[in-house]
C-alpha cells in the first residue's frame, strides 16, 4: 500500500479523521515508557535529548529508567543538523515515526492507511496557512478529553502561544538553487547541505535547513514572556520532537525535496558514494530508527531516494511547483530584497520609478525607506537581462548600507555559481556582504575591458548591471 500524505490545511480548520487519529495515536506514545523505543519520548529523544531540560519542562523527572547507555549512544541524539545528511536522515526518522503511529491507530481498530499530515505554511490563496488549525489549538479533543497535540511551551513569535508565522521568513529561494550538495565556505551550501560526517550540529546550514526550516522552528516555539525566559519545545533541537507540530513541519519540509526534485530537470539528488553511503569509518555513528515493534533499523541516504520504493511507500498530496515557474534569477533577486519591476516610468534621475536601460540590461528603481540617516536608508530595485547571448554573462553589482553584493549570470538566467569576481579582474572579496568591506573595491572600479555596463547611484544604494564576455579558458 502507498499511503498519501495530506495537506493539513485541506484537512479543514476542525477535527477530522486524519488529525483525530493523529491525535489518539499520540496520546498512545505518550503512556508508553521511555525505555521504550516506540514511545513519544525515546522517539523525541533520538532527535535531542537534554535531561535537566526535559525534568524542567516536567517530560520525565529525576528518577525516570533511562535506556542504557550503550542503548541511548547509538540512538538517541541522533539528529543531523548543518550537513548534507539532513534531508536523508529527518526522512528515515520521519518514516518511524509515521509506521509507528499508524501501528498504534490500528491497533485502537483506526483506519490501516492514516498517513501523516503536511503543513504548508506557503500554500497559496489560503489566509490561515501560517497559523494552527483547531486540532492543534483546541484544550480538548471531541469527548472532552485533554488534546495530547497542544502544550504550553509553544509560545509563538510574540510568546502569547499564538502561532502564525512571517512569511517574510518563510522563503522559498531554496528551490532555486541549482545543486544539491553546497561547500562549507566561499560559495553555496546548496540546496540541501555540505557534505560532512556524522554531524549532529555545527557547521553551515543548507539553504531549506535555514529556510524554511529553521526559521519555523523558532516561530513556533518562540520563547516565553518571563524572566528569564524558556525557550519553546521547537526553539531547540534537544526538545523539538517533544511538540506534534514538529513532525507535521518535517512532513513539508521532506516535500519540499521532492518538490524541488521534480520543478527542474536539472535538480538531481547527489551521487557520491560517500553520500549515498552515509556516515562510514571505525568509530562513526550510522543512521539507526525504531520498527514498529522496537527493534533498530539502520538506513543510508542510498535508501531515502525513492518515497515509493517497498521501504518507504509514500506520496504526497501536492507536489507543484510553489514558485509558478518563475525564472531562478527572478527568484534569487528577492534574496536581496528586490521586488518585480513595475512598468517604467521615465529613464533617468535618481526618482522612484528611474529606470536605466543599456545593452539590453534593464535596472529599475522602485522607491526609498526610511532611515535613521540617509546611508541607512533602503532602496527597493531590480534588474532584468534581454538579450544575452551565449558565452555572455550577466552581472549587478550594489552598494547599500549592509554591504557589498555581486552576482552573474548565463544566458539561460542561471545563477553562475563558479564564476567568480577574480576572473573579471576584481578583488576576490568584492562581493562579499561585510559592514568592514562596503566600500572596498566599488568607489575604485572599472568595468572590465570589453564589458557593457549601465549604473544607477542613490544616496542609500549605488547599483551597476552589465553584461561581459566570458574569458575564454
């Protein structure tokens, strides 16, 4: 059987089967022991566990049975975190938890092909999307029984325990990005991570580890309003998997990788074999999970590829495309706060609405805000190429109050990730975002030889955007 996993939201703002159950089979976990594997708190464990947090938060107290030693060293503080191995990993665990979920919901004779939830706080034309709905609200369940999917230490942005996320900090830039796999330094962290070793955290984020997905992380768990305050269940990786919202934020962030899989052909999951393999080496730790009766199944990411292979069996209800198909350059340009140009206005002065064009390059100015000084101010623009030929690359380069930036393209509008400032003859750090460095380089710059080029200055932002010949090598 291949069982679907729904949008939460199209579930309905109510109760319904599917988050009723949810909620039976949680409440199932719950009595179980931490000695046991398939229980709520072994299973949130295995993400982090931190005991003088937990006994605070009142999960287990000072005289709770741990599992052995040997036991919690090989599955508990399992998680990956600032590695290649995220998406892979939060899949496997994701998988356990679901088959052990649904093995509890059958056994209180509830439906065979419950699947877990998604929640898509970016889901177009739906004004809730960002928010809770009832099921994980409400203090009680249908019955009058206490819900087991609410806690208190879920405080939300503001810590009222009212939930609704920034879409400013929701992005999707991430499905964008071009390669899967990034590097730890100078260049991206890919799409889903650099590669590492075994890594339960430190070290760089890949770009849907840092947004979304940590970013809803501390909107929803947020901190509390008393001094000093405690951080949610969701603020922190070692509590995280005690809050049922958790899983439901992971079910779409594992979409999210398919999504991004199937909106570009080019998008390929990493075929290294030290990837696929997973962590190796004498000493190092493997991906290990529970089956429904409790017993260790080790994984690699070789086995993460497929949602429908016999191991997993899985769909999602929606994988289209949240972006409509807009052109990855369009999408990259709002990484720097850049907006869609409006219909030009006139060509010329320093006004909102200015426009330059030249060789085919057109940079638009869109409007100032306020600052407590005009350096500060910001400047809303953007810029769009028309006519690059191959073998031609497009580049803007901008000044503003934080920072230098810099970045190229190719005739097919693809962000050039290896091409670099160097190669044009300017200093290697020019482009990078540093309140040190924001001068460095631009009040001296000359177009390269060769290059057509069209500049724009502000008093908050000074802009150049051009096209050059690419170096032959």
């Amino acid at each position: 059987m291949v069982f679907t996993r729904k949008n939460l939201w199209r579930l309905g703002d109510d109760w319904n089967d599917t988050m009723l159950w949810y909620a039976r089979g949680v409440l199932a976990l719950q009595a179980r022991p931490l000695t046991d594997p398939t229980s709520w708190t072994y299973l949130a464990a295995m993400h982090g566990f931190a005991q003088a947090r937990w006994i605070h938060y009142g999960y287990i107290t000072s005289s709770t049975p741990l599992p052995s030693l040997a036991v919690r060293q090989r599955d508990w503080d399992q998680c990956q975190h600032q590695t290649g191995f995220f998406l892979p990993w939060h899949r496997g665990y994701l998988w356990s938890f679901e088959a052990i979920v649904r093995d509890a919901i059958v056994k209180l004779h509830g439906p065979a092909d419950w699947a877990l939830p998604y929640w898509d706080y970016n889901e177009k034309g739906n004004p809730k999307a960002r928010q809770l709905p009832r099921a994980l609200t409400d203090a009680q369940m249908p019955g009058n029984k206490p819900n087991p999917l609410v806690n208190k230490f879920r405080f939300g942005r503001n810590g009222s325990g009212k939930v609704d996320v920034d879409p400013n900090r929701i992005r999707l830039n991430c499905l964008t990005e071009r390669d899967f796999l990034g590097v730890a330094s100078g260049g991206s962290a890919g799409f889903g991570g650099v590669p590492t070793s075994f890594n339960h955290g430190s070290g760089r984020n890949g770009m849907l580890e840092s947004e979304p997905h940590n970013n809803v992380h501390v909107e929803v768990g947020g901190q509390s309003n008393q001094s000093p305050p405690d951080p949610g269940l969701m603020s922190v990786p070692n509590t995280a998997a005690l809050d049922p919202v958790f899983w439901l934020h992971h079910a779409n962030i594992d979409r999210l990788w398919e999504v991004w899989l199937k909106r570009d052909a080019k998008h390929k999951n990493p075929t290294v074999k030290a990837w696929l393999d997973g962590p190796t080496g004498a000493g190092v730790r493997k991906f290990v999970v529970p089956d429904v009766k409790g017993h260790p199944v080790t994984f690699t990411p070789r086995d993460m590829l497929n949602t429908q292979a016999h191991n997993l069996n899985y769909v999602y209800q929606d994988t289209s495309d949240p972006l409509g198909g807009v052109h990855p350059l369009a999408v990259r340009a709002n990484t720097f706060a850049l907006a869609a140009a409006p219909p030009a206005r006139q060509v010329g002065g320093p006004d909102s609405g200015s426009v330059v064009e030249k060789y085919g390059l057109r940079l638009t100015l869109h409007g100032f805000g306020r600052g407590r000084s005009p350096d500060e101010a910001s400047v809303s623009y953007s810029f769009e190429y028309c006519d690059l030929k191959e073998g031609e690359v497009g580049f803007c380069f901008w000044r503003r109050c934080d920072g230098l930036g810099v970045i190229f393209w190719d005739a097919e509008g693809k962000e050039m990730r290896e091409t670099n400032c160097v190669l044009f003859g300017l200093p290697e750090d020019f482009g990078r975002h540093s309140a040190t460095q924001r001068y460095v380089g631009w009040d001296l710059f000359k177009p390269p030889a060769g290059a057509c080029w069209a500049a724009v200055g502000f008093s908050a932002c000074e802009i150049m955007t051009g096209k050059l010949r690419l170096p032959s090598r």
